[in-house]
C-alpha cells in the first residue's frame, strides 16, 4: 500500500471516530468558541479530502482531536 493511501486511510478512521463523538459534546458559553474550532477542523478535513490533500486534510484532524482533548483535560466538555 502507498504512503499516501495509508495516510487517506489514517484520516478517514480519524475523521469517522471524531464525528461519532461530536454530538454527544455539549456546547456551553465556556467553551462555544473552542467546539467551534473543531467543528472547523472538521470541515477542512473534509474539504482537503474531496482535494486529494490529504496531509492537510490529516493535520485538520489531527487539530480537531487536540482540541477535543485539550478541552477534556480542563473539563470544559462533557460527553
């Protein structure tokens, strides 16, 4: 298997286990910016994908975990 079809498979797993738990995030006024901000991520994953760029599309959701995760650690999310 090639590095790029490795890499596109990498992000879909990605993209399809961030989306599974999206909805089960609730936004508050704390943290509405920051769900955004994934959200975002979400999407230009999805937009690079489309484009073939999948080292961007990867980065974009590599940013959405760690948002997701950083907003776990302080506890501004509840799933």
């Amino acid at each position: 298997m090639s590095t790029k079809e490795q890499l596109k498979q990498e992000t879909k797993k990605w993209l399809s286990r961030i989306e599974k738990k999206m909805p089960k995030v609730r936004e508050t006024a704390k943290n509405k910016n920051y769900v955004q901000n994934i959200k975002a991520y979400i999407s230009d994953c999805k937009h690079f994908m489309k484009q073939e760029k999948y080292i961007l599309s990867f980065e974009a959701v590599v940013w959405a975990w760690a948002w997701l995760q950083i907003l776990r650690e302080l506890k501004l999310i509840k799933e």
